[in-house]
C-alpha cells in the first residue's frame, strides 16, 4: 500500500536507501534528506509495508514567478505503476502561478514530460559531480 505525502518531518535517512541509480556518485541519505527538507517543495511515495520511500519528487522556486523540478526518481522494482506520473502532478498541483517550471531530462524522456503539458525548450548546465556523496553544508550566502 502506497501512501504519498509533501510533510518531510515524516521521512527519515534509513528510508532512503536505492536511490540515484545509474549515478557514478549517489547521494548519502543525509544529503538526499536535506535536499528533501530544503526543497520548495518535495513528495515522497512511501511504501507502507516496507517503511521506505520509494520515489521522491523535488521542486525549488523563488516562489513568485519561477520554479525547477532538479530531481525526479522512482526506485526500479516500482517503476511502471504510474508513481513518478502522480509524483509529477502533485508538486505541479498550484504551478499555475508561476511563469516558468523548468526541468532537465534526456530526450528519450520528453514525452513522458510532454503528458504533462511541458514542452522542449534549449538550455544550459553546469555541473559538479563531485559535490555528491558529502555531507549537507552551509548554503552559500546564508549566514
Ligand atoms: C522516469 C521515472 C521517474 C518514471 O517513473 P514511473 O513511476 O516508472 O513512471 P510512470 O509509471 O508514471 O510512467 C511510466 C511511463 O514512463 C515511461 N518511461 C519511464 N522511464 C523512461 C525513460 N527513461 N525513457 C522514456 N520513457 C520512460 C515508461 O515507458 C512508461 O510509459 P507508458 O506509460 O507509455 O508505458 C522512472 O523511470 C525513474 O525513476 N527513472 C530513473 C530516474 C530518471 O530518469 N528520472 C527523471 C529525471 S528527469
């Protein structure tokens, strides 16, 4: 029995286990869980029976007019069943407000998010795969 929640307070590290996936660096589970508690907003699907978390949703914003989706990911023995889809429309459920919600993926995912009425557009990255698999730190220009 699945059970879906946005309140972080409910999920722990020991919960997190399996994710990332397919990454040379995963995340530790205290990162993963202070990306989960310092997102704008972020829902989990928790397995009730195996008391883990077994797809997770992130969206960050400015919380006016612009917001991103970074991380989107469905353990594999649950993919399939429809989870990462209402995953999506709940942390997009209010997006309405914004001007922008932006995500990356690889094309061959396009239209997995072209369902849920996104569209292609260009971008640009960049990126630090070292900062994976170290503690949570301080956030820049927050002191
Ligand atoms: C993408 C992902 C979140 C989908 O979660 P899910 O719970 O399996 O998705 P749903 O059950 O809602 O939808 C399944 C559909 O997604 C499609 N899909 C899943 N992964 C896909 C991929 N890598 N490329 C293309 N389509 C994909 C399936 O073919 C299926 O299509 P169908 O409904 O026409 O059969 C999950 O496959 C996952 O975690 N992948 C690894 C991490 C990742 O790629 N995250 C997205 C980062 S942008």
């Amino acid at each position: 029995m699945l059970r879906y929640t946005d309140d972080m307070t409910e999920v722990a590290e020991d919960m997190l286990a399996g994710f990332f996936q397919g990454w040379p660096r995963a995340a530790s589970p205290a990162q993963h869980l202070a990306v989960l508690r310092g997102s704008y907003r972020a829902v989990v699907a928790v397995d009730r029976a195996a008391g883990r978390v077994v797809g997770f949703v992130t969206m960050i914003s400015d919380g006016v007019l612009t917001a991103s989706i970074p991380w989107l990911e469905v353990l594999p023995a649950w993919q399939g069943r429809g989870i990462g889809t209402e995953l999506m429309r709940r942390v997009l459920e209010g997006s309405e407000r914004f001007y922008s919600v932006d995500l990356l993926c690889d094309a061959p995912l396009q239209p997995y998010y072209d369902r849920l009425g996104m569209s292609p557009v260009p971008g640009m990255t960049l990126r630090h795969p070292a900062a994976l698999q170290g503690g949570p730190r301080e956030r820049p220009g927050k002191a």
